[in-house]
C-alpha cells in the first residue's frame, strides 16, 4: 500500500509518541512537587543570574573561589536588605497605612473635581452618582478587612516561613549548579545521540548566555534605575522615596507596561504632597527610564536576547496573562529560549522535509 509506512517510519511515530506520554507522565509528576520545582526553578535562575560574574573571575582565581566570592557578596547584600531596608520599608508602610483617610480624601477631592470639570466641559455627559466614591470604602469594610487580616496572621507567618526556606535552599542549590556546571552541561548533551552531542553543547551555552546575560543585566539596570529614583526623589523631599524606589526597581524588570504602572503609583502617592512633588517626581522617573534604556541597558547588557519588539510585547502580555508576575518578568527570555530551541531543531526539521520533497 502506498499509504503504508516504513519501518523508519514505524519507529519515528512511536519515539513521538512515547515523548509525549513521558512529558505527560512528567507534568502529572511535578503538580505534585510543586514546591521542590519552585527551589530548582529559582536555583536555576540564581544560577544563570550570576555565571556571567563567576566566569569572568574564573580568569583570575580558581573556579572555588570565584563562586564562593560571589556568593558571600550575595548574602552579604541579602543581610543589608534584611537588616537596613526591610526595617525603613515597613517603616515607610506604616506611615502610609497611617496616613491612608488623607490620602482617600485628596484623591476623592481630585476625582470630584474631575467630574465637575467634565459636566462641565463636555455638553450631554452624565455622571451617576457615587460612580467614584471612594468614601464608600467604610469604616466598616476596613474593620472586617483587619479582622480577615488578623485571622489569617497564622497561614501569612507559615508562608512567609516557607519562603525564606525556599529561598535559602534555593541559593544553597544554585552555588551547586555553578560549582558543577560542566557536569551538567556534560549530563544534557549525553541525553542526546553521540553525532549531536556537540550541537547540544552549543545549546546549552547558548541557552546560558542569553539567559545569565539578560538575569545579570536586567538586576543590575533595575536595581541602579530603582536606587537613583529613591534618592532623587528623597532629595526632593518626598516621603515615602525608599518604597518608590523599590516600586521602581521591580517595575522596571517589567517591559512595556511596567514604568507605566509603577508612575501611577508614584502620582498617587505623591498627592499629599502637592501637585509639584507629583510632577518633580513623574520627571525624576520618566528621565531615569529613559537613560536606563538607551545608556545602561546597552553598556550592561550588551546585545538584546534577540527579540523583536513586536515578540517582546507579545511575549510580556502573553506571560502576565498566562501567569501572572513572573509571567511578566519572564516573558522575554522564554521567548528568546523558544526562539533558540526553534532555530536548533524545528528549522532544520522542516528544511530537512522541504529538501527531501524537492
């Protein structure tokens, strides 16, 4: 029969089929190690984040060494956070929260004096009324929403208690995975047929350039974009600098949408202080971004991931829908791994099948 297939064929279709019934034997495996999944996950991360600053001190001193350096600045820098800025964060929070009815208020002032200015100004247009009344957040609903708070104090300190065990481990794994990257970069390429295994190799360097590169840069650029914006606006006298800076740093690790955000934010916080901090503010950040992009990111970063913005936005929009926050901050290189593990085996698949057509 012409229809019939070859042997070769025969056994193309059942390796098909047998790696997907291992992937699916492997999803059904992690949904139940979700835990040990996020430890490795972020490990990897952690890892990829710091390669590009271990390899360029292996030039120097013993590959030992230069890990265990890098690391000790890490939780060096780990013990600073948790000591000197946590404490000023919550600080700074507690003042928010303190101050939260004025900052209701001027905000209710300025959408009431935005409605009255667009019945105003444009003929026909009507408001309902209470659409934007903030004051309907009583004090009732504040009360039941401390006592929800309250209530679930235990599961908040269980939670909080397993992430800094996730996070301790996962630092622990990551300074193995750099201790012995070789072995496992051996461990991947021999998962491979023998006439592969250096083509795997170059993936798997390629794979931790892009994403060391774009982890390292990103943190670096978000965090002197995010130390900048606090101690500008602190200069300027704004109260609450040190939990914008940060709003910063997090938000400029987000393409696209997450200056944008954290901007807004800033505007609101900014509100008890006058309309001049807002503006004197709103152009400490819009500058700061702008000379992230076009002077930090190329000097730190060097070459993009290899997206084109149209991926990019893709990619940003497509990973906080589908997941949220990291979604968001991940988009990017996930789309830069898609498009490396597309250029090492599916093009070459379907040149291959145009090639043997032809």
């Amino acid at each position: 029969m012409q229809g019939a297939l070859s042997p070769r064929g025969w056994r193309r279709a059942l390796f098909t089929l047998g790696g997907i019934g291992l992937l699916l034997l492997a999803w059904l495996f992690a949904e139940h190690i979700p835990r040990t999944l996020s430890i490795f996950i972020i490990a990897a991360f952690i890892a990829f984040g710091l390669q590009p600053v271990t390899s360029r001190l292996e030039k120097k001193m013993p590959k030992p060494v230069a890990i265990s350096l890098v690391f000790l600045v890490l939780i060096v820098a780990i013990a600073i956070g948790l000591i000197i800025i946590v404490p000023l964060t919550v600080a700074q929070l507690q003042a928010l929260a303190t101050n939260a009815p004025v900052y209701a208020a001027n905000v209710q002032d300025w959408i009431t004096a935005t409605e009255t200015w667009m019945i105003g100004h444009i003929p026909g247009l009507r408001i309902p009324q209470h659409a934007f009344d903030i004051g309907a957040l009583s004090s009732e609903r504040l009360t039941a929403l401390a006592t929800g708070t309250l209530a679930s104090l235990g599961t908040i300190v269980i939670g909080t208690a397993t992430a800094f065990f996730v996070a301790f481990s996962a630092i622990v794994l990551s300074f193995f995975f750099l201790l012995n990257d070789v072995g496992i970069s051996e461990g991947f390429a021999s998962m491979f047929p023998a006439h592969r295994r250096e083509t795997a190799r170059k993936l798997a360097a390629e794979i931790t350039a892009t994403f060391g590169g774009y982890i390292s840069g990103q943190v670096v650029v978000s965090a002197i974009t995010g130390i900048v914006v606090a101690a500008v606006s602190a200069m300027l006298g704004f109260k609450f600098s040190l939990l914008l800076g940060i709003i910063t740093a997090v938000a400029y690790a987000i393409p696209v949408v997450g200056m944008l955000i954290a901007q807004a934010i800033a505007a609101v916080l900014c509100a008890p202080q006058g309309g001049w901090m807002i503006l004197w503010v709103q152009l400490v950040m819009f500058g700061m971004a702008r000379i992230s992009d076009n002077v930090l990111v190329p000097k730190i970063m060097g070459q993009s991931v290899g997206v084109s913005p149209i991926g990019v936005m893709f990619a940003v929009f497509a990973g906080g829908e589908l997941f949220g926050i990291p979604g968001l901050l991940l988009g990017i290189p996930a789309a830069a791994l898609i498009k490396i593990l597309w250029r090492y085996f599916v093009a070459p698949w379907i040149h291959a099948q145009l090639e043997r057509g032809s």
